[in-house]
C-alpha cells in the first residue's frame, strides 16, 4: 500500500475491529499498517472480509494473510550476499 491508501485502510480495519466489539486505537492501527503494508489495499480489503467471514474472534494480521493466496517472492539475486 501507499500513504495515499492510508484513510480507506483505517476505514476498512476500523470496521473489522468494531464489528468484533473492540474500540480501535490508534497503536493498534499503526500495528496492522505495519504489518500489512506490503499488501495492496485490495488484498488488505479481501483479507479483511475473508478473515470477518470466518473467524470467531478479533482477526490477526495472521488471519488476514491466511485469506489470500501466498505472496509469490522474487528470486534472490546472491550477489548482494
């Protein structure tokens, strides 16, 4: 994601969290920003629904991430090692 993605993620991870019965702070948005902000906003928002469709409790960044397909990773260039 990119800092313009910033408010819709709030909105969207406010919503998750809400919907659970939690009060959404500020340290805790930052932490799932942190944690998720390798993802696009789509993927985030997938994970999010996903996730809020099959879990019990509060959704971890876990449970998002388990709700999309693997990251595929680029090869490692060994010259930088």
């Amino acid at each position: 994601m990119q800092e313009s993605d910033r408010e819709q993620f709030v909105l969207a991870v406010t919503g998750m969290i809400e919907t659970f019965g939690k009060e959404a702070s500020m340290p805790m948005l930052n932490g799932y920003w942190m944690a998720l902000s390798d993802l696009s906003l789509e993927q985030v928002k997938r994970g999010i629904i996903g996730a809020m469709q099959t879990c019990k409790f509060l959704p971890t960044v876990a449970d998002i991430r388990g709700q999309y397909p693997a990251r595929v990773f680029s090869p490692v260039d060994e010259s930088q090692f």
